[in-house]
C-alpha cells in the first residue's frame, strides 16, 4: 500500500526508477493529484532543500531528487482538477533570465491553466526582451515571472521598467513570484502582485483580470 511519506522518501534519496510507480499508486488510491504535488512533491523538496543547506546534499544530489520529482509531477499535474474557474486570461510565464529553477513555474502553469487561463509558457532562463515581446504580441493580460534566485530578481525589476518605457505599465499587469521573492520585493518594483504559491497565483492572477479585460 503506497503512502505519502514513502513518495517523500523517494524523491529526497533520489529512486528515480521508483517515483512513477508510487506516484501511480497514490492516484490509484484515489489521492488527489494537488495533494500529492504539495503535500508530497513540493515536501520532499523542501527536505532536499533543507539537506542542501545544511550541506548534506551537493548539487547532484539535488538534481537526482530533482529529476525524480519530475517522474512523478509530469504523471500528477495532467489529472490535476480544474481548480475553481476564475477570469480566464492570456497570461505569459516563464522562470527569468539567468534562473533554470522550473518546478515551481510548472506547477503554477498547470494550475493556472486549470483556472482557464491560456498560457503561453516561455520556459526557463528566458531573456527579459523575449518575455516583453511576447506579451505585446499575443496581447497578454498578465506577465507572471518566477525566479528562485536573489542575483536574479534584478530581472523582474528590468521588466517593470521596460514596460514603463514601452508606455505599457498597467496594461499589461505583473506578477511575481519563487523562493526568492516576497510581498515587499514585488510592491518595491511595483509589480501588481505576489503569490506564496500556486495556489496564490491563480488568486492573485485573478484579480488583476477582474476589471482589466
Ligand atoms: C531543485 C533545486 C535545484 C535544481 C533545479 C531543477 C529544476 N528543474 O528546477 C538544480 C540542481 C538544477 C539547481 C541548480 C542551482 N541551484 Co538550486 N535549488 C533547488 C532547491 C533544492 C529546490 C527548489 C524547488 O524546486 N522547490 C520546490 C518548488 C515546488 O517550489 P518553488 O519553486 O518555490 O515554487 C512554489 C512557489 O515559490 C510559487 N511560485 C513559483 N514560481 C512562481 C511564479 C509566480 C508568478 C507565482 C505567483 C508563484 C510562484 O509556487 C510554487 C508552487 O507552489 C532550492 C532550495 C529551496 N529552498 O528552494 C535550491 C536553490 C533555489 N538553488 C540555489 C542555487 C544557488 C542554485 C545554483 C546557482 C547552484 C550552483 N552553484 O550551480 C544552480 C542554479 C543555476 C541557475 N543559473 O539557475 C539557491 C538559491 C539561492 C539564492 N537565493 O540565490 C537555493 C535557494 C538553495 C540554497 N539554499 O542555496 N537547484
């Protein structure tokens, strides 16, 4: 009989051959998939990340446990429920430029999707130009970018500035989001919102189209 806290273990040692099968398990059990992505993905990398800093874990051990999680959140995120619907908008996300974290940018895509909105997902260290860009072309309500990285909040700051200068700021809205970031940083760019987590995101997300569209 699997168990949560045997996924848990799995993704902190890293049995990458394990992971589909007890992520499949739980399914089958009937464990919704946004517990098992945060009562039991996002926990284990919590406890690697804790690992991490207390140096017992280097960063390929990191990266195994990373890749195990994959195993198991690429099985969960497509059986997550549409979360409550909330105002569908066009909303453009990526982790920023010079940041490969992904798993928090993922989990917040598959959410938000389920809410309805369209997302144009640009991936990973994605050039702040690129994000802009995008946003102007398909017209987006919303740029949502992620990082996990203090060098790299300097990007978020840069995108708020380079919708200013566009004459873009308010049309478009920001939010931001990731380890790195806070509800002080994000009102200290002048991002219009800030989300602890995915779940967050999709509040936050729908808010700021509430009235925008
Ligand atoms: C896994 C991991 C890695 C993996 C990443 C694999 C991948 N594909 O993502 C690997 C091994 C590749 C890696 C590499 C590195 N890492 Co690393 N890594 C981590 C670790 C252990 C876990 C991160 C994670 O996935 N958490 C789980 C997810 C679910 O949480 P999350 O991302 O925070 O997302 C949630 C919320 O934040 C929110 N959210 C996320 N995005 C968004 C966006 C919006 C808009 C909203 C509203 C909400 C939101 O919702 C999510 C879900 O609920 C953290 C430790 C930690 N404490 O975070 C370090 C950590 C982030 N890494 C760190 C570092 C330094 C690095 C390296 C530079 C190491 C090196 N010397 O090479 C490189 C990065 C290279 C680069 N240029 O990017 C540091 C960053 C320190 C800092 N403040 O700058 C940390 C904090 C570890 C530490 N304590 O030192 N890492």
């Amino acid at each position: 009989m699997a168990n949560m806290d045997a996924l848990i273990d799995i993704v902190v040692k890293g049995k990458i051959k394990e992971a589909k099968g007890a992520t499949q398990a739980l399914l089958d059990q009937g464990v919704s998939a946004k517990e098992i992505i945060f009562n039991g993905l996002s926990e284990a990398m919590k406890i690697v990340g804790e690992k991490y800093e207390k140096k017992e874990y280097f960063l390929p051990q990191v990266l195994l446990s990373a890749q195990t999680l994959y195993q198991g959140l690429n099985l969960a995120l497509p059986k997550l429920d549409a979360a409550s619907a909330g105002a569908a908008g066009k909303v453009v996300l990526c982790v920023v430029e010079g940041d490969v974290h992904d798993i928090g940018k993922n989990i917040v895509k598959a959410l938000m999707t389920g809410a309805g909105n369209t997302i144009f997902d640009l991936g990973r260290d994605v050039p702040l130009k690129d994000i802009v860009q995008k946003a102007k072309d398909e017209n987006a309500h919303i740029i949502a970018t992620s990082t996990l990285m203090t060098p790299t909040l300097a990007g978020m700051k840069e995108i708020e500035k380079m919708l200013a200068e566009g004459g873009l700021k308010g049309k478009i809205k920001t939010m931001v989001g990731g380890g790195a970031t806070s509800a002080d940083f994000a009102k200290s760019i002048g991002a219009d919102g800030w989300g602890y987590d995915a779940n967050e995101a999709v509040a936050v997300a729908t808010k700021l189209l509430i009235g925008h569209k």
